[in-house]
C-alpha cells in the first residue's frame, strides 16, 4: 500500500527530531517516568516528554504522533514538528480556538470589511436571539438565527419585518471577549513550539522550561506571572524567526518572532523565552518588573538558514551562560 504524503511527512519529522534527541541524551539527561528503551529512533513529545518509537506514527490509535501546525493550520501555519495526539487534540480545543475568536474579536472592532463574529442579540429590550453580526460595505448586517416554527420567532420576524429595519426597533447585541490570559498563553504555546523547532531538544531537556510546559497543559490555571509576550510595534522587527537577547544582560533570553495570518488580516507578535538553565517563573518576574522599558533590549538574529538541529553543539553555544 502506497505511503500517504502525510505519512512520509510524519517519517521525515520523526527522523530528523530523533537524530537529534540520540545526540541531546548523551549531554542532556532526561528525566522519564521509566528507562529510555536502547532504540536509535526515538521521539519526545515537546509538551508532555512522552517518549514514542516509530510505531507511533500509524494513526490508528490515541497513543500517536500528529503534525502540528505552528501556528495553527487556521491561522496558515506549517507543520513543521510533530506532537502527541492527546496534546495536539487538547490545544486546539483550548487554546487554537480561543486565539481565532479573539483575533476574529480584534478584526470585528476594527470594522474590518467581510469580519464576522457570533453574539447574542437583544430586540425592544425583550426579544433574544443568537446572530452572526458581519461587518459589510453599509454597515453592520445581522443573521438572527431563526426557527419559523417557534412562537418567539414568529414574533421577531413580525417585528423585524422585510429588508431595512423599521425606525421603531431598538436592537442591541453583546460578544464574549475571549480571556486576554488564555490568548497570551497561545501565544507563549505558539513560541516555545517553534524555538524548539529551531533549536531542538538542546533547548527544551532542561529543568527551567518545566512551568512554561505546565502552564500551555494547564491554561485554566495561573502558574507564571508573565508570558513576556510583547507588542511588536515598538520594535524593529519586521520578519519572523529567532532573536537572542543580549542586553540587558539579566533578561538574556530568546524573542520569538512570528505571524499569524487570517483571511483579512497579518499581524506579528512577539514574545520572550527564558533559556534553559533560568527558571521561566524567575525569568518572567523578571519581565514583569522591567515591562516599561523593554523597548531598549538588544537582540542577535539566529541565522535561519543554519542547521541547529544536525549541529547540536553549536545550539548548545547559544543556550548556555
């Protein structure tokens, strides 16, 4: 049976990260549940440490490997990594899908033309019906979602008439704002995923990055003070990739730098990784007393081009004091 292309993508992915886990144990101890199997190909989920051997990229059970899409597909992001099911699974319910309803939030209140958000709406104070509220040439156009069958319905519709709203309708509506700390967490998801792709496992073996792990498994939970995600208009920076901080010498660390790109919109975002011998709750405290003044950090663009998972010694150089 012929091989489908995302299989053979799942393979690529699997050898090249576990060639460079083989050469991340033998440096970097892991610390595991039980002893490592003495198997070349192994692979380490980036966000749970769960360790697979190849027959996890058959997809015919929960205990597999997915490509992950950094940022999300929905977002036009690339699979560029693998992780396991159950954490691929998990951030798209908690995470991926709240970062697309604020961004569709942020395109609503910006008018936006062909944005569109869910809200609920109120008529004459009364009437209340859920709506898909879209913002067209004209104005703002309501879709109330609408069951002829029901009496409350019949009603709206008498109300509302045909085409233009009659002068004499009040009507009003309300929108969720998805929570400003789960989308900062999407965000600190979103840059630890792709600094690993970078960098490997030379990056993300280390103890320090245990809590900011935790903290993008556990969203509902508040386990760092700071995610050290950072408006990119006060920078310099206008391309994607990975930036070393030098100066200030307390807040050396990695900026992420990527996009996220919706049908209507590109927007950048910037943010801040401890490197791996700091603990991220230290480091992030750190952020957090010097937030006003981070406009004047210096950073060193990690040459894109340069293979730092096959030469792992020289991502070593980087991540160390």
């Amino acid at each position: 049976m012929k091989a489908s292309k995302n299989h053979k993508k799942r393979v690529e992915l699997f050898r090249k990260f576990s060639n460079n886990f083989q050469k991340a144990r033998e440096v970097i101890p892991l610390v595991a549940e039980k002893p490592l199997p003495d198997n070349k190909f192994l692979y380490v989920c980036p966000l749970c440490f769960k360790v697979f051997n190849e027959g996890a990229l058959n997809q015919g059970s929960n205990y597999s490997l997915t490509i992950e899409h950094v940022p999300s597909y929905s977002l036009q992001g690339k699979g560029i990594l693998l992780t396991c099911k159950e954490c691929n699974n998990e951030a798209g319910s908690k995470l991926d899908k709240k970062l697309l309803d604020f961004e569709a939030v942020e395109e609503f209140n910006q008018k936006s033309l062909g944005s569109k958000i869910k809200a609920f709406v109120e008529i004459n104070n009364e009437l209340k019906s859920s709506a898909l509220i879209s913002n067209l040439e004209g104005g703002v156009h309501f879709k109330l979602n609408i069951n002829r069958d029901e009496p409350r319905d019949k009603k709206l519709q008498s109300i509302l008439g045909k085409g233009r709203l009659p002068s004499t309708v009040q009507i009003s509506f309300k929108y969720n704002q998805p929570d400003k700390r789960i989308v900062l967490i999407s965000h600190l998801r979103i840059a630890y995923l792709l600094a690993f792709s970078r960098l490997g496992y030379a990056y993300i073996l280390s103890n320090g990055l245990e809590k900011i792990r935790h903290q993008i498994l556990d969203p509902n939970k508040i386990l760092l003070p700071e995610f050290g995600s950072i408006n990119p208009i006060n920078y310099e920076f206008k391309r994607e990739g990975i930036y070393l901080v030098t100066t200030p010498k307390e807040l050396k660390s990695l900026l992420v730098v990527f996009k996220m790109r919706t049908s209507l919109s590109l927007k950048f975002q910037c943010v801040m990784l401890p490197l791996p011998y700091e603990d991220a709750f230290d480091f992030y405290q750190k952020v957090l007393l010097r937030n006003s003044n981070l406009t004047k950090i210096t950073c060193i663009n990690l040459d894109p081009n340069f293979d730092y998972l096959e030469n792992f010694r020289e991502a070593l150089k980087i991540l160390s004091k």
